[in-house]
C-alpha cells in the first residue's frame, strides 16, 4: 500500500484531506466541512469532496466515514454507491434513523478521540 504523500496528485491540500480521513475510526464519522474547518479552510468544503472523489487508485482510506454535515450520505466512491456507505457504516456500528441520516451529535468524530 502507498502512503499518502506518495500520492501523483500534487495537490499539497488533497494530501492533508487524506491524511485527516486516515485519522476517523471506525464508528466515526465527520462531514466535509469539519475536515475543512480542521485544515483552517472553513470555506472548503466543496474541495474536500473534490478530494474525496480523487482519491487515487492504491490508497485505502476509510472514506465511507465522511458524510454530509446534515448526516446524510452524499458520496459516491468509483460508482459503489450510497447503499455499500450506508452498508459498511451499518456494519460498523452507526444507526441510521428513518429519513436515513446520522445523529451527527452521537457519531461525529472529534479529532481529539483519536
């Protein structure tokens, strides 16, 4: 497995998204403006999607922890869908409630947990 500064992408800040999302457990989760807040851009959330999307090829990151800060599942990993997020975080122990959201305030990961 590569490590993450061994990424192609020379986007210094895709990196730093990569290695904060290295950093959530399982049973975790965090949006993508929290990892934007933690990188001291506040604004950029929609960058740490972008981020999310390009994830390269080789590198494991348990992207299925980083949802949308409403608690809902907005990502779409290589085309696997809603459904294998909603799966492996079901798996881990995350509930989901009738409209399909996290309980951000039960789940969210503090940086400080570890």
């Amino acid at each position: 497995m590569k490590k993450l500064t061994d990424t192609s992408n020379s986007n210094n800040f895709f990196t730093m998204v990569y290695d904060i999302v290295a950093k959530i457990p399982p049973g975790r989760v965090t949006s993508y403006g929290q990892i934007a807040a933690l990188l001291d851009e506040p604004r950029a959330a929609r960058t740490v999607g972008w981020a999310m999307h390009s994830i390269p090829d080789g590198i494991e990151l348990p992207w299925h922890r980083v949802i949308n800060a409403q608690g809902k599942i907005t990502f779409n990993k290589h085309g696997q869908g809603a459904s294998l997020q909603r799966a492996l975080l079901e798996s881990e122990g995350i509930v989901f409630n009738l409209k399909g959201r996290v309980d951000m305030s039960k789940y969210q990961w503090q940086p400080q947990e570890g």
